[in-house]
C-alpha cells in the first residue's frame, strides 16, 4: 500500500470524508446486515450521535449503506452496499489494519487540510 494509492482511493470515493465515515464503513464492512438502533451504532463506532447521524445520511446518499426501516421506530437495519464501487471494498481492506487506518486518517487529513479554502491575511497582515 502507497500513500498514492490512498489518494486515488479517496479520489474515487469523494462521500468518504473523515474519520466517523471511515469507522462506520468499516463497522458495516464487518456487520454488513445490522438490526441497530443510531445510539447503539454511535457507541460501537465511538462517536457521538450528532455526526454518526450525519455521516450515515452522507454514506445513504452516496448508495454505499441502505436503510431498512425496522417494526420499532428507534431500530433500523443497515445493509452495507459497496458492490458498485471496488474502491470502497479495497478502501476499507487497507484500513482494516492499524498502519493502513492510520494511513488513512493521514491522507483524509492532508484531503481536508489541501481542500480547506486559505485565511485571507490575518491581523498581523494589516
């Protein structure tokens, strides 16, 4: 695995945006039919609900995860449907490993440091 290789992965896959959909995606990748309530996924993942629900919504538009409503309000099944993008499947192979999630997380970062527009001067520059 190349750090190039992680670029043109995340190229590819523009609704994998931070580290929560990276966690999901691996959650689901694992547990790829889940029958969970959002609280219960928040806490598998570790992140509060806020983003989970966000990133879930992000991941549901992209066509990466489907949600089922279930028979109770609160639970729902997620099926993790990645068959249409190799890339997400050889994505989250490599973040499968602590040095490839680490990678990742760099690589995610660095995408979101590049892509952030620039601070038009600061005080100092007055």
């Amino acid at each position: 695995m190349t750090v190039q290789r992680l670029h043109e992965l995340l190229e590819r896959i523009s609704s994998v945006q931070d580290q929560t959909d990276v966690d999901l995606l691996l959650f689901f990748f694992r547990h790829p039919n889940a029958l969970l309530t959002v609280e219960f996924l928040a806490a598998a993942v570790g992140h509060h609900r806020e983003q989970v629900e966000a990133s879930l919504e992000g991941l549901i538009d992209a066509g990466l995860i489907q949600r089922v409503k279930g028979r109770t309000v609160a639970a729902h099944s997620f099926l993790f449907r990645p068959a249409a993008q190799e890339s997400v499947v050889a994505l989250l192979q490599i973040a499968s490993s602590r040095p490839g999630r680490l990678a990742l997380l760099e690589a995610l970062q660095q995408r979101a440091t590049h892509d952030a527009p620039q601070a038009k001067g600061t005080a100092y520059d007055r």
